[in-house]
C-alpha cells in the first residue's frame, strides 16, 4: 500500500487535480472543483480500497469521497479547507 501511496500522491506533483488508484485501475483528471469526482462516480467503476489523492478536500468533495470508497481507503490532500 505504501508505494500505492506514493504513486498516487505523486501525480499532483504532475499537475493533477485529483488522481484515484487501485492495485488494477487509475483515474486521473485536471478539472477543477468536484466535477473529476462526479465524473468518476458517473463512471460506475469500483474503486473501493483505493487512495484518492485531491489537489483540494472541502465538504462537498470529502463527502464524495465517501461514496467512492470504502472506510479502508486513504486519502491525500495538498491543501484543505472548511
């Protein structure tokens, strides 16, 4: 899990907004605000167990992040706010 960690973090670095990872699959997107999230949610994929690394976590986005994943998933942010 720590190098998942890591490579999911990393993508902000690369100017992600938000990056989501599994052991199988990746979503990555530049958008802004909570649209990558309703994105993925739209997308039906199951990315339960993940770590979501989001460029900024507010109420509505940690909200959405609930409905991604699952309590065993890890969360990165690089910035949050109330």
């Amino acid at each position: 899990m720590d190098e998942l960690l890591k490579r999911t973090s990393a993508y902000l670095d690369q100017g992600y907004s938000l990056a989501v990872s599994t052991q199988n699959r990746e979503f990555l997107s530049k958008k802004r605000g909570v649209e990558p999230l309703l994105d993925l949610l739209e997308s039906g994929e199951n990315y339960s167990n993940c770590v979501i690394a989001d460029k900024v976590v507010g109420k509505a986005s940690a909200f959405l992040h609930v409905l991604i994943a699952s309590t065993t998933s890890s969360l990165i942010s690089s910035t949050r706010t109330t």
